[in-house]
C-alpha cells in the first residue's frame, strides 16, 4: 500500500508507514511541526558537517549508512529524495570550506535549541530518546508532509 493523503498511516503494513505514524504523534501542535520543518534539516546538515570535519570519509559513511537505513525501508520517493538531499548537503558542507566545523557547531546548537523548544510546547519528548533510528525518521516525516501536500505517492 503507498501512502496518499486519503490512505492513513496507521491503516498500513509497512514500517515506514508504522514508523511516520508512530512519530507523527508526538508532533502534533502546529508551531512544533513548522519548527522541525526548519531544524531537522538544519540539524542533518550539520551533523553532516560537524563529522566531516573531524575527517571527510567520516562523514562520507554516515551518509552511506543512512542511505543504506532508507533503502531499506522500500520506498523509492523517500530514497530517492534522501540520495538528493544527501549531495545538497554534501555540496554545503564542502562550501562551508574551513568554517565548516564553527558553522555546523552552530546550526546544530540553535537548531536543537529550536527542537526542544518545539517539544516543550507539544509537551512530549522527541522520539529519538525512546528509540534513535527516528533520528533518521525526522527527515521522512518533514518529506511524507511535503509529499502529501504535492500529491506525491511514497
């Protein structure tokens, strides 16, 4: 079953579907949702940065890895997108040239300062502290938003 805004989440076998819905739960209240639109992808960059500044490899095989965590969750929209915005960031962290380690620092801080913030509000605690693989579902779900709203099937 792929997922369109008129099929929910919860009604689906796939653990991507269990996953997106699972984690939906806990970002609900508007303000907390509009807020991981904005960090979470903040928040990969810079994690993207920050390991490749401690060596560029390292950060290489956190991108494959997560690629590899995607791809098995079996859905070609997500994947595909994920592989786009991995060189989107990729391509950043390079720009960022010697920066690159001051600049992620703090795109990383202000940015969890914002998710918590977000959480505060929404008055549940991020996903990730029950299980960290929603670490990696934070970007699906800011995408399965995205998605929907462009009618695109996942």
């Amino acid at each position: 079953m792929t997922h369109t805004a008129a099929a929910p989440l919860a009604t689906s076998d796939r653990k991507i579907d269990r996953l997106l819905a699972h984690y939906e739960e806990s970002h609900r209240h508007p303000t907390n949702e509009l807020i991981h639109f904005v960090a979470i992808p903040a928040i990969m960059l810079s994690i993207v940065g920050l390991l490749f500044a401690i060596h560029p490899w390292v950060a290489y095989a956190f991108v494959a890895a997560s690629l590899v965590y995607y791809a098995l969750l079996r859905s070609p929209a997500f994947l595909v997108t994920m592989l786009a915005l991995t060189v989107l960031a990729l391509v950043a962290v390079h720009a960022m040239g010697t920066a690159v380690l001051p600049v992620s620092a703090a795109i990383f801080v202000v940015a969890w300062i914002f998710q918590f913030v977000g959480h505060k509000m929404e008055g549940k605690k991020p996903s990730f502290f029950e299980d960290i693989q929603y670490l990696w579902v934070g970007p699906l779900f800011v995408l399965s938003k995205l998605f929907v709203k462009l009618g695109i099937r996942w």
